[in-house]
C-alpha cells in the first residue's frame, strides 16, 4: 500500500506542477492548529472560494503558514484531474517529486521478504540424516 501511496503523491505533484490551474482563492475563515505542546499555533487551515471553468468551489486550504484574515485573497493551484482539491500555488513551486519516497517501502518489503523466508524454513520438516 505504501508503494501506491507514493506513487499518488508523486503523480499528483507532477500534474500540479505541470497542468495545475492556477486560480485567486478568496478566504472565508481561517482556524489555527496547535503545535504539539498546544501552546502556539503551528500553522491555520482556512476555508475559501474559488472559480474554477465557471464552477464555484467552497474548500479547505491546508497548512497556511501565516494567518489570512477573511477576504483575502491567495494564489492556489486546482488539481486539474479534480478541481475540489488545490494547494498553495507556493506549496507546488517549492514541492518536488521524489524516489526517496519508495525507500521506506522497499525496505519493509525486503523485511518482510527476509522473515517469511526465515519462517518458511524454520517450519519446514526436517530430513533426517545418515546418522540419525
């Protein structure tokens, strides 16, 4: 699963990166997200609207670094494959694919590999020997 995770990531920053729509989304409220004492905020969630080939849209901007006070408006991309979901047109700039994401995996799989073959011939029945 975490094969196919990656590989979504990786095609979805591609197609953000290269067929993304660039739209102005205007924000309707924004929410800080504490940190991991709760004592300060970390980053704000803010809904905003954007138009997208004539079709209103009403969605969640993630992980804004800074407050955006209602009314402000800020540059997103529009996943083209799906128009609900966008991303901070900075976000997109600053994102790259990437192999290392598959480094993980791997090395759970060959793991995971490595114990069923240690399973699989600590279960087999033995043979006796000559000498037995």
């Amino acid at each position: 699963m975490s094969f196919v995770s990656a590989a979504h990531d990786n095609a979805r920053i591609d197609r953000l990166k290269t067929h993304g729509i660039a739209v102005h989304a205007t924000i309707d409220s924004c929410v800080g997200n504490l940190g991991g004492s709760g004592s300060n905020a970390s980053s704000f969630t803010c809904r905003a609207r954007y138009l997208v080939a004539g079709t209103s849209y009403d969605e969640v901007v993630a992980l804004m670094s800074t407050f955006a006070a209602p009314g402000t408006r800020v540059a997103v991309v529009a996943d083209p494959a799906r128009h609900s979901t966008i991303e901070l047109a900075t976000a997109v700039a600053s994102s790259q694919s990437s192999d290392g994401a598959y480094l993980i995996p791997g090395l759970l799989g060959a793991l995971f590999a490595a114990l069923v073959g240690v399973f699989v011939r600590w279960c087999a029945p033995r043979t006796p020997t000559r000498d037995e």
